[in-house]
C-alpha cells in the first residue's frame, strides 16, 4: 500500500466517524423532542429541555 492510499484510507474513517457522531446526536435530540426520550438496548432515557433564562 502506498503513502497516498494509507491517507486516503484515514481521511475517509475520519469523516465517516464524523459524519457517524453527528448523525446519532441529530436523531436523539430528534427523539427527544418528538416522544421525550430514546433507547439503547434494554434502556431507556427520558429527555428534559434546559432552557436558558435571559436575564
């Protein structure tokens, strides 16, 4: 394997790794806002929105 192929190999596992960390915050905050909560595996998570005060 060339330098240029080993690069290329690690740029894409990085930015499927990136592309996989964003995708799975964009569908709890998605779940949380639609039913409350989310799952992983046998448990389960409720959601409660923080807002922020503006004082």
């Amino acid at each position: 394997m060339t330098v240029s192929g080993f690069a290329y190999q690690a740029a894409g596992f990085l930015l499927a790794y990136y592309i996989g960390w964003l995708r799975a915050h964009h569908t709890i905050a998605a779940e949380c806002e639609r039913l409350g909560g989310f799952y992983v595996g046998p448990r389960t998570f409720r959601c409660v929105k923080v807002e922020e005060s503006k004082e």
